[in-house]
C-alpha cells in the first residue's frame, strides 16, 4: 500500500514538474502601449505601472490562447517607440494601434493583426463655449490642449501651419483640465477615455462633446517583419476573440456612460 501511494504521489510530482518546465520554456514577448490613458490601460496612481484596462486583458487572454510564447505589457512612449521601430530595433510588438498612424497606409511596413476593437476620437470644449464644428477649417485660430507626440488626423497639420495653437499637456486629464479652466479652446481624445473620466468622479456638466466625431477607425496589433512568427497565433487568438459577441461588454464600468453628445 504505501510503496503505491509512494509512486502515486511521484507521478503527481512528475506531472507538477513537467506543467511547470513547459511554463518556464514559454518566449517572452513585449507588448508595447505609449496610450498611458483608462480604460486602455489604468495605473498604479503616478507611476507607469499598469493594473488593469483592457489592453492588460487582451494580452491576458493571449497568454491563455498561445501556448508557446507569454506576452507581457509594459508603456514605452510613442517618441522612442516610433523611433525603434524606424531603426528597425523594436524587440516587442504593439497594441492598440491603426496602420495610418505609422505612416503604413499600404500595410507593407509591417505586419498587422485582424482589428481587435472600433472606436473614435471626439471633440470636447467648455460647456459655455460657443464653439461649432462642421469641417477641419472651423478650428483655425483656437487653441487646443493634446498629449505630447500624439497624431490627430487635420488638427496635427493645422498646428504645424501655426493656424491652430498647440497646449502640450502629458495626459488626457490634463487636456480636461485645461478645457475646464478655459486654458484652451478645446481638446480630443477617445469616447472610451472621456466615459471613462465622467464615469469615475469627473464633472461632465463642465463639457460640450460635437455630435460630429473626429475620427472613426479600428484598433490592431503591429508586429515588425522580424517577429512573424508571432502573425498567426495571434491573428488565430484574435479570431476566436472576435467569435466570442462583444467582448468588451464586460468593461461596461469602465466603458459606458449614455447622455456625452451636445443636445
């Protein structure tokens, strides 16, 4: 009896062992955010430590899908980033982002996952602006609060023609901030972020959001040519994700605030 549950328990001991080999033996991958922003990715309070958001969640289930490599997420800002992947020196991937904004229209720069989730961009301003926006041209002369390096399709190229002035901030907070205390005209940042603010303790009666949205698109994974290998396990896991309804429907916490459009 007690030599059998001696080789019972060596068994189990071996099974343990070998569960725990084929973990070590997992490749690491970077995944690489510079969207230091909620409900994309939510932090430790001032620092870069990521806690929860919903990149840390795709990644999650990534690592539940893939069994030969363990993607790990971690911000780097977009300067550096952008500035890696030029050198061709990025060692990761990153989450969260659109072809037409690396300049890669054609998709032959690099790789690209399917798209993992729509979303937009949309204007805020004060709620006792009167401001209007119909077209690009209705924003010359104002003076609009954006993130450091970040890319707004119109907006970027009317600031470099000095017919927009820029409010260099370092968060969409601080773009709000500066649109509540009339430091600037106006500001834009993603439906997500903004719900996301007026959902955790933020005045929405301090805003107008334009009906018009700034822009529509599609969020994907870019992969440099030098990780390839990494196209198919997650395009297969992003593809299963996709099958599964919406699976942002459970961020709706995170996620959902119903009355953000101008009247």
């Amino acid at each position: 009896m007690a030599t059998r549950l001696i080789s019972v328990i060596t068994l189990l001991l071996s099974i343990l062992l070998s569960s725990s080999a084929i973990a070590s033996t997992k490749k690491t991958i970077k995944v690489y955010t510079y969207h230091d922003k909620p409900p994309y990715v939510i932090n430790e309070a001032n620092t870069h430590n990521i806690q929860s958001g919903i990149y840390l969640e795709l990644v999650s289930y990534l690592n539940r899908f893939d069994k030969v490599n363990q993607y790990s997420l971690s911000y780097m800002p977009r300067v550096r980033l952008e500035s890696l992947l030029k050198e061709e020196r990025l060692k990761g991937i990153v989450i969260g982002v659109n072809p037409l904004w690396f300049g890669d229209k054609q998709r032959k720069k690099y790789l690209w996952s399917e798209a993992f989730m729509d979303d937009k961009d949309i204007f805020l301003v004060n709620s006792n602006s009167s401001l209007d926006y119909k077209q690009t041209d209705d924003l010359v002369g104002l003076t609009i609060a954006l993130e450091r390096g970040t890319y707004y399709k119109g907006v970027t190229e009317l600031i470099k023609q000095e017919k927009m002035t820029l409010a260099a901030t370092n968060s969409s907070q601080q773009n709000l901030n500066m649109v509540a205390h009339h430091r600037a005209d106006i500001t834009i940042m993603s439906q997500l972020t903004a719900n996301y603010f007026f959902n955790h303790g933020y005045q929405r009666s301090l805003f107008k959001i334009f009906p018009q949205a700034h822009d529509h698109f599609q969020r994907f994974i870019l992969i440099p040519k030098s990780m390839k290998q990494l196209s198919q396990p997650i395009n297969h896991a992003l593809k299963s994700l996709n099958k599964t309804s919406d699976w942002l429907v459970q961020f709706d916490d995170w996620l959902a605030y119903n009355d953000y459009l101008v009247d």
